[in-house]
C-alpha cells in the first residue's frame, strides 16, 4: 500500500472519528425518553412495537448527533475561548468546516427521509425537533426563558415520537412530568455554567439576563412542582386503571432522592452542567435511576389495561 493510500486513510479515519465525538455519543441517553410510551404502555413483550421503538431512538441520535455538530459550527469562536469546549473537533480544527456540514446535512436529510418512511406523523415530530434545535441554535438560545423552555420542548418531542411510533395515546401526565423534570435539568445546567465559567457572560450572552438568585427561584418553583406532578401521577385513579397497578406510588422515592441528590451535585460538587455526564458519572445517582426503571417495570409486568 502506497503512502498516499495510507494517508488518505488515515485522513478519512480522522474526520470519521471527528464526526462521531461531534455527534455527542454520550448526549445520546437523552433519547432513552424515547421508550417511555413503551415501558407505560406495557409493550415491552412485543417485539415489533420494540423494533420500531428502537428504530425511533435510532433516529432521534442521528438528528441529535447532527444537531449538535450544526451547533459547534455555529458556535466555534465562543467554543475556542472555553476551557473545555475548545477540545471540540472543531473548536480544535481536528474536523474541519467543510466535512462537518456535510455530515450534518447527510443526518438531518437521512434521518428525517427515514422517519416519514418509518411514519408520517413521527416524522412530522422528527422534522418540528430539527426546527425547534435549529431555531433555538440561531437565535432563541439568546432569549430569556424561552432557552429554557426549548430544551424542555425536545424532551417532550421525543416523549411524543416514542407513543406515536407505536400507536398509543400519550398521557397529559408523562408530557406534564417530562416538561418540569427537563426544565428542572436546564436550569441546574444553566445555574452551573454562570457559576463556574470566570467569564460566563462572554461564553454565553444569554447568562447575562440571568443570575444565580434568579435561577435558584425558579429551580426553587420547578423542583417541587415535579415531585408533586410525579407524586398525584403515582396515585391518580385514571393511571392505576390504565397501567393495571395500584403500587406505583411505591416508585416515589427513587424520584425524591434523584432529585435530592441531583441538587446536591449542582450545589455542593459543582455538577449539572452535563446532565448526562452527571448521571454517567454519579454513581448513587445511577443506581437510583436504575432501580427506579427496574421498580417500574416489575409494576407493570402485572395484569391489566394497556396505556401510557
């Protein structure tokens, strides 16, 4: 093999790998919301409503994915003058502009294509969730509160996309418990960043309209309207009857330490500015979530009505 060859290889291994950190592999939990309308549903016994949960989730990391490297194009300068963010691939110029794009405009086409081929309407939620990200990455991430509110609006996207894929009506509730739990991580996210950055308001203009008292009141009102949304959705008479069990109450607890421990993270160890990494990383945090999804899934495993 000639050293052209090699290099070339090389060059194309190099941008490939450039790619995929840019697509953000470890944001990818995210879309785990994805099977939250299975799990309730209590379709995890069939596997054609699995394959198809599974190809949504797919399909929501490959819009993510690009989402993201359309945001680090957008953003490299501020990128670059930040301790962490200029590792990027293309903060760092290890991936250059030209690559990048064409990557991005390959997942969204792609990605998009195949979501109205697998079903119109959840393809109409994969399209409106490009458009939310590309908004609020253009534009919207500069607007107070509305910031905010958009993070919390991809959540619920991908709520919705995972009960339309498999055809089952998707509850006020989960929508309600998904909206306050994600405002509840945007805003640790953002009380961590203007806490930690020493030039915080040149990384990000928007954290000029905030300040820690501010976001503090409002993690402050969003924290106890999750744990009392989460608690009456536990004992509400509609979701005993619809999931076939009168014991989800019992999976309160787990929320109440998660919650508990997540600010404990954010104020005490300085975490929250990934949530993902803070889950990934905080091992009593893991184990809680985790036995909180195994709690769930035993509860449902009894007889009854399907619904989410």
């Amino acid at each position: 093999m000639s050293k052209a060859t090699v290099e070339a290889w090389t060059w194309r291994a190099s941008v490939l790998a450039g790619i995929v950190v840019s697509m953000r592999p470890r944001q990818w939990i995210k879309n785990l919301v994805v099977f939250a309308a299975l799990i309730f549903a209590k379709k995890l016994g069939e596997p054609d409503l699995v394959l198809r949960a599974a190809a949504a989730f797919a399909l929501f990391c490959a819009t993510s994915g690009a989402v993201y490297i359309v945001n680090d194009l957008f953003d490299v300068d501020r990128d670059r003058r930040h301790p962490i963010k200029s590792r990027r691939p293309i903060a760092s110029r290890a991936l250059g502009t030209l690559p990048a794009l064409t990557a991005a405009i390959l997942l969204l086409t792609g990605s998009i294509m195949a979501g109205f081929a697998l079903f119109v309407p959840f393809g109409a939620v994969l399209l409106t969730y490009v458009a939310i990200n590309l908004v609020y990455s253009f534009w919207l991430k500069e607007v107070v509160i509305v910031d905010v509110m958009l993070i919390a609006a991809g959540f619920v996207l991908r709520a919705v996309g995972g009960g339309l894929i498999i055809n089952v009506p998707i509850s006020h509730w989960l929508v309600m418990c998904t909206i306050l739990l994600s405002l509840f991580l945007a805003l640790c996210k953002r009380r961590q960043e203007l806490d930690s950055l020493e030039d915080a308001h040149g990384h990000r203009t928007i954290l000029r309209e905030y300040s820690l008292e501010y976001i503090d009141q409002m993690i402050n009102v969003v924290t106890p309207s999750t744990l009392v949304a989460y608690v009456l959705y536990s004992v509400s008479p509609e979701v005993e009857e619809n999931l076939g069990t009168h014991h989800l109450y019992l999976t309160v607890p787990f929320v109440l330490y998660g919650i508990f421990r997540y600010l404990y993270l954010v104020h005490r160890k300085g975490g929250g500015g990934s949530p993902t990494q803070t889950l990934l990383t905080d091992r009593p945090l893991l184990v809680c979530v985790g036995l909180w999804a195994l709690t769930v899934v035993l509860l449902l495993s009894q007889t009854g009505r399907s619904g989410s």
